[in-house]
C-alpha cells in the first residue's frame, strides 16, 4: 500500500493536511496560505535562517542546563540546527518575507523545521509531536517577541560584515586610481563651472576617503546590535522562562555565533524598541546617497566621447544603443544609482515602521527585516560590480585633461594673490572674451614675468599649494 503523501496536522482552527515531505508544519502552511505577497521566501535570507537555528540551539542547550528539557531532546534539537546553520533545509523556510503577525509566521516555521528533523534524529516520523513538540519544546523559554528580533541581529551582523568588505574593495579599487592618476592635474569643478585645479588622483582619492568613513559609521552601526532582548519572552517580563534563562541563553548563543551579545538592561524597552534598525538603516542610506554622488561623477566626467567633458574613459561593458551604432552607455554606474534609489526608499520604509510600533511590542518587524536584508545585499553587490566592472578599468584622457587645465579661466585663481584681485578679475574677463589664454593676457598686461607663471603654473603647485610661494621663489 503506497504510503500517504499527506499527515494531518492539528492546530486551534483545526485540521491541515501536510505533505509528508515537509519539515514545516500547519502553522506555517497556514502562513503559506494567508501571505501570497512578495513571493521572497525566507530562505532568500540566508542569514536570517541561520540566525534562528542559532537562537533555537542557544535556548535549548539553556533549557537543558537549567533541567527544563530533556538533554535527549535538546541534543537533538541542537544537532538540527546545526545542521540548518550548515545549509541544510533552507528550503524548508517558506513563509513570505511580507507577514502579518510580528514576525510569529517566521518563528512557527523555524520551530517546526527544527521539531522534524530533530523528530527524525530520534528515530521518529515527521508530525509525530508527541515525542518532541515545536512550541513547546522548541519554543521553549522563548516567544517570537524575543527569538524573532534576537535572530535578526545575529544575521544582521553576518549581512553587514559581507557589505564591509564589499566596501573595502571598493575603497581600495579608487585608492590605486587615485595613486595612478596622482601626476594628472585637471580642472576642478564648483556648480558646473570651472574651479581651481587639481589632480586627477585627489579627486580619485576623495572617493576612496568618502567610502573608508561609510565603512567606519557602518562597523560602528553594527557594534549596537550586540544588544539582544532574548529572554524577554512575549512584552519583556520574563513570563514563562527560567531567572537565569536570559543570561545562560545569551551566553550560549555568544559561543555559537563569536559575536559580542548582551542582554538588554531593560527587556520591557529592547522588545518595543526599533531603533537599532532605524540607525543601520540610516546608515544605509548615508552609504547609498554617497555612493550615488560618485557614480554620478563618473558618469558626468567619462561624458562624450566628444561632446561632452570626457575625463576618464569608463570599461565599456555593452552595446549602449539599439538604434545609435557605437554608442557605449556607463551602465555599472548606472545600476549602482538605482540601487541607492531603492536604498533611500527602503530607508523611509523603515522609519515608517519602526514609527507604527504601537505599545510593547512592533508588529512590523518583518518588513523592517526585508528591507534591511535588500539594502545590504544590494548594496554589497553594487560595491563588489563598480569596483570589478568599472572602477579598475579605468583610464584617463591625460591630453585632454592637461588642454583643459591650461586653457581654463579658473586658472587665475592661482595667480591672484600674486596680482591681486581687481587685475586677476580684469585678466579673467579679458581672456573669456578674446579667446585667449590667461597665461597669454597676464603676460601681455606685463603682470608677471615669464618665469613668475612658469613656477606659478607648474602642474604641483597648482594642486598642491603651499609648496611654491613666488616671493620665497625669488627672494
């Protein structure tokens, strides 16, 4: 007789029929059911699956210590979600990203993968709860109030660290263009119109600069979510858990995963409190609105190829056009740009609903999570593409550039405190109209000698100021 595909599983609202090849059980079927939304998995957030099967094995390796599960069933349950910290079952993760409920869909979907493997560990069938049960002995010492948030930061900080040292790559890509284009002198830009000059390496290294800053504000982010609220159980009260629970959980835990956790001074406050999640984020955005501003100058400064400032050249990567032969697009910069676009708007997602959190408890939780959980990998994605697809494949138009810096009215800025303002602006004004050099006009005015705006006009004293004073020069 073939075996039946379906177990029947019972809850409060009645009976389910499950697939017997489910390690989850009804509830989660029923959160199947009930948020068709996104159609994102939770399995998509690798992390965040294995930071619940690090919460579950750190409480019940504490319940066990304390003689409040049998070491049996703990031992099973610790070697499930080893297993699902392995890789294992991920699959089996498969409520929405977008849940009602405070996140209780994504703890009654780990609880009850863990049960059933560990069910099978002891030589019994799937379903058969009566040997092990996933709330309460899975669940045990615990509520989602409690397990959820303290498993989104022990994600969190593995997702985080990844986008650090996405960051760092990129950061290091800009440093060795900048150390390339050190020697490259240009015009720099204020509002559109030309500046004073610099060198092609300073403006490289500001953006290699901007990012180590980012990194230093994004390590200093995740340092906050070392503060876990596990033990608090369903408000922060404690109800239902064991005095010393909270400390031997989080002490376990902190072996699990290496990372440096404490329990909340105040547990009522951690479990309504979002804040942390608000202040990643807005770190988050800080990254992305940077990073935009960078992409939006390499796309400005590699403009052209001749009409427009055509700087740097830019990896081509694609056809750019479908109807313009030969037209190449700078699309890495591009798509790092929407992907600060999604960043922001994700941010405002965020406070939104870290706002909305109403008494002891945030309901919102699970969009605080995808939301943090896309911004990351997204943006640890963007670094890694810029910094392999684009950044180290740039060149720079060093003719071009040097034409530029020496045909520029900017220029004269560096001989102002030389001839003084009124004869600079007076300079200035003579060579935008006559189409002429400054060097030509102040020169032809007789306000400095031929060798006073040679040494004025070396391409490292006008980067670099302070180096060649022309009074110390002929003194």
């Amino acid at each position: 007789m073939a075996e039946d595909p379906f177990r029947i599983e019972h809850d409060l609202l009645g009976d389910e029929p499950v697939p017997q090849y489910a390690y989850f059980g009804i509830h989660t079927l029923r959160a199947v059911h009930n948020f068709p939304i996104t159609g994102i998995r939770i399995s998509a957030y690798r992390d965040l699956v294995n930071g619940l099967a690090a919460v579950k094995q750190a409480a019940a390796a504490a319940n066990r210590d304390l003689d409040l599960l049998d070491p049996a069933k703990a031992e099973a349950i610790i070697s499930a979600c080893e297993e699902i910290r392995s890789g294992k079952l991920h699959d089996q993760f498969v409520v929405d990203v977008f849940q009602g409920g405070a996140g209780t869909s994504t703890n009654m979907n780990a609880n009850e993968v863990i049960a059933n493997r560990a069910l099978e560990l002891l030589g019994h069938s799937r379903g058969e709860y009566r040997h092990l049960h996933p709330l309460d002995d899975v669940n045990a010492g615990q509520s989602t109030n409690d397990a959820y948030p303290t498993a989104l930061k022990v994600a969190l900080h593995e997702t985080t660290e990844r986008l650090q040292r996405a960051m760092a790559t990129l950061r290091h890509a800009f440093e060795t263009k900048a150390e390339e284009f050190a020697d490259v002198v240009k015009t720099g830009r204020t509002q559109l119109q030309d500046a004073v000059p610099m060198t092609l390496g300073q403006e490289f290294g500001a953006y290699a600069r901007t990012l180590g800053e980012d990194e230093q504000r994004l390590a200093e982010a995740r340092a906050l979510l070392g503060e876990i609220n596990l033990g608090g159980t369903a408000i922060g009260t404690g109800l239902n858990s064991h005095p010393d629970y909270a400390a031997l959980a989080c002490a376990h835990l902190r072996d699990i995963t290496g990372l440096e956790l404490s329990v909340a001074p105040d547990l009522v406050e951690a479990t309504q409190d979002a804040g942390v999640f608000v202040q990643l984020s807005g770190v988050l955005k800080r990254i992305a609105v940077k990073l935009s501003k960078t992409c939006n100058d390499l796309r400005l400064l590699s403009s052209g190829p001749r009409a427009g400032l055509g700087e740097i050249n830019l990896p081509p990567r694609q056809a750019g056009s479908s109807i313009m032969p030969g037209k190449v697009n700078p699309v890495i910069p591009e798509v790092v740009n929407q992907i600060a676009f999604k960043v922001i708007g994700n941010d405002m997602a965020i406070t939104m609903a870290a706002e909305a959190g109403q008494l002891q408890l945030n309901a919102f939780e699970p969009l605080i999570a995808h939301c943090l959980f896309e911004s990351l990998t997204n943006l640890q994605a963007g670094c890694l593409t810029l910094a392999e697809r684009c950044v180290v494949g740039i060149t720079a138009n060093r003719e071009h550039l040097h034409a530029v810096v020496h045909n520029t009215i900017g220029i004269i800025t560096a001989l102002t405190p030389h001839i003084g303002y009124a004869q600079a602006s007076a300079a200035a004004q003579e060579a935008l109209t006559t189409h002429r050099s400054v060097a030509e006009v102040v020169l032809g005015r007789g306000l400095l000698s031929s060798d006073e705006l040679h040494r004025l006009l070396r391409p490292e004293a006008l980067a670099r100021p302070g180096g060649h004073d022309l009074h110390a020069s002929t003194m």
